[in-house]
C-alpha cells in the first residue's frame, strides 16, 4: 500500500534580520506507512517542531519551504491555506500541539471545546450526544470528567496536555502528528497516553502515527521506526527493535543520544548543538564526534538509513552497568 505521508527533501529556512537565514530543517527524507508509527527524536532545537508546523502549514511568514510532503495526492507544501483549513488540519491529520495551553481557547471550557470539535468533526448530532461523545473523548485521553467545566487556566500542563490529545484523536484522522505528547505527565500516564495513540493507529488499516518526543522510553514502547534529527538534518532512519535493541543505533550521534540516558552509561554527548545559521559545509556533528576523521568536512549522505562516513557497525551498546540496572 502507498504511504500515508511522503516527504521528499523538505527545508525550511527562516529570514531573520541581522541573522540571515536559519536553517531549522534540510533536505528531509522519509515515509510514513499505514499502520505506522514513526518517532522522530534529537536534542532540543534541532528542527522537529518545525518540521511538524511546515506538514500543516503554520509555518510563520518569515519562512520558506522546499520539496513536498505528500498525505495521499495532496502535497501539503503546495496546498492553499483554505485546503489546509477546511479538509486537513483535525480531518486527515490530527495534532497534538507542542504546547497544548496556547492551542486550546482561553476563555471556553474544555467540555465545550470537545463538544464542538466532535459537532464539527463526527456526525454526532444534539446536546446529549454531543455531551455523550465529548466525556468518551476525554476519557480516552485520561481526562478526569469532573475537570471538563474548567477552563484551560485552571489546568495543570499534564491536563492541558491530556484535553489537546483528546481533541486530536476526535476526527480519526488518518495521520496523527503528535508534538511531545507526553510532556508533563508521569510514567503511568506516559504509558497511558503512547498506548492509547497506538491503538487509534491500529483501530483501522489506513492510519499512521508521527510522533516528536525526548522520551526515549516513550519512543521504544511506541515506535515501529525511528528517526534521528541532528542540526536540521535526519541523520539515521532506523527499524526500533534494531535501535533501541541488537545491534543499536549506528549513526554517532544517535548512540550519543542513548548513552546519555540515566538508565545507560549516562555520558552526555560533549559540546553543543551548532547554531542553525552558520552550519559547517560537511558533518555539522564531527564537532563533537570521537570518529569523525578530515573526511567528514565533506556532507554525509544519507546511504543505507545513516548518514555518516564511519558509521558503527553492528555493535550492541555497551551493557548497562549492573549497579545501574538494579
Ligand atoms: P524542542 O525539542 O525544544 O521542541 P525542536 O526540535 O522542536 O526543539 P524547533 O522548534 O523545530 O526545535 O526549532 C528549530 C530551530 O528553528 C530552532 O533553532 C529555532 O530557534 C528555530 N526557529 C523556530 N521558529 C523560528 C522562527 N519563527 N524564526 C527563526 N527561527 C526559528
Ligand atoms: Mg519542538
């Protein structure tokens, strides 16, 4: 079966005065199948959150896009504001928002915030059904019922959080794009929250999870691939049981990533991210990497899913320390 997202060579660029042009993301490469889920993960301000507005077109003014993502035949780089608007956003992709609290209307209560969403998104017709379908869709995002009468001010992030997953599940939109979906919450409703996305995407055969999220854990007991973004760039693409499991990761950076996990070696990667708007020619991680060789000055494509010019070969990562694992 097609793809349910397709993205080829996606950039975007910000004009900023004084800074020229910013880099956020380059030359994107990647699928979505149906019935997939795919994480894409990396350090802080490497891109993803703008990768996700560029697929929704919500990118602010001072920003210009390349390439083409396609959701089915529609290219969502090329289609109007209007398109957008009326057919895709909450119909065939639903969103959970980086930051839930700013997407959801101040001065309404979440009850009447599902309401309407389920009014405009589902058949649901007259006020007990609409009531009915609104507390299901809050229940399903473990939103407490008896919060449904607060407005978004009277919400903790972690309910905040929980109301924008529950609208975004509402139109059972084929491709779900969710934002750091779990920020704020604890273990339990972090798995809640990742098994319960899982099954919107395995209720029916057309539909496909992106999933942006620094919750590693998270990511492993969701993702069937992973993406790895560094400075803009995906830099591997990887099946998750490879990743997370035997052999690991093989970019460097990715394996980085790993071991600074608590519940691994708990090295973080030395140095920091470059600023995206003077990025090197070639590697823009041979900065900070303990392989790179005058090689690397040169760009990495992206060949056999990591883009690296010395890429670890199967190599299962150093095992955790006994003392940790306890
Ligand atoms: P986080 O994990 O913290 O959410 P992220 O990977 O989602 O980070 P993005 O929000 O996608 O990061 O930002 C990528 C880069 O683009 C950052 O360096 C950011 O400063 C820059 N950026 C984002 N929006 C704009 C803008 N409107 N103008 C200029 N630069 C921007
Ligand atoms: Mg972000």
């Amino acid at each position: 079966p097609p793809p349910v997202l397709s993205v080829r060579g996606l950039s975007v660029r910000f004009l900023v005065p004084d800074q020229g042009r910013i880099a956020a993301v380059t030359d994107a490469h990647f699928d979505v199948a149906p019935g997939e889920c795919l994480a894409l993960i990396g350090e802080s301000g490497c891109g993803k959150s703008v990768l996700a507005s560029a697929l929704l077109g919500l990118l602010p003014a001072n920003a210009q896009t390349a390439g083409s993502a396609h959701l089915g035949d529609l290219d969502l780089l090329a289609a109007d504001e209007r398109t957008l608007a009326r057919t895709v956003r909450g119909r065939r992709i639903g969103l959970i928002p980086q930051s839930p609290a700013a997407h959801l209307t101040p001065v309404r209560t979440i009850r009447s915030q599902t309401e309407e969403t389920v009014a405009a998104l589902t058949g649901v017709r007259g006020r007990a059904s609409l009531r009915a379908a609104a507390e299901k869709a809050a229940a399903r995002a473990a939103f407490p019922a008896d919060h449904l009468d607060r407005y978004p001010h009277e919400l903790s992030g972690g309910l905040a959080q929980r109301a924008a997953t529950a609208l975004a599940l509402i139109g059972d939109a084929p491709l779900l794009l969710a934002d750091e979906p779990t920020t704020g919450l604890d273990r339990d409703l972090v798995d809640h929250t990742v098994d319960e996305l899982r099954r919107h995407v395995d209720a029916a055969g057309d539909r496909a999870l992106l999933i942006i999220t620094h919750d590693l854990a998270a990511a492993e007991r969701i993702a069937d691939r992973v993406a790895v973004m560094y400075a803009g760039r995906i830099v591997e693409l990887a099946d998750a049981d490879a990743f997370f499991g035997t052999p690991g990761p093989r970019h460097p950076y990715s394996r980085g990533l790993l071991n600074a996990l608590p519940d691994r070696a708990f090295t973080p990667i030395p140095g920091m991210p470059p600023e995206l708007g003077t990025l090197p020619e070639g590697c823009a991680f041979a900065p900070r990497c303990d392989r790179a060789t005058a090689t690397c000055a040169t760009l990495p494509p992206l060949t056999d899913t990591v883009a690296c010019h010395h890429p670890v070969q199967a190599q299962p990562l150093a095992p955790v320390p006994e003392d940790v694992r306890a």
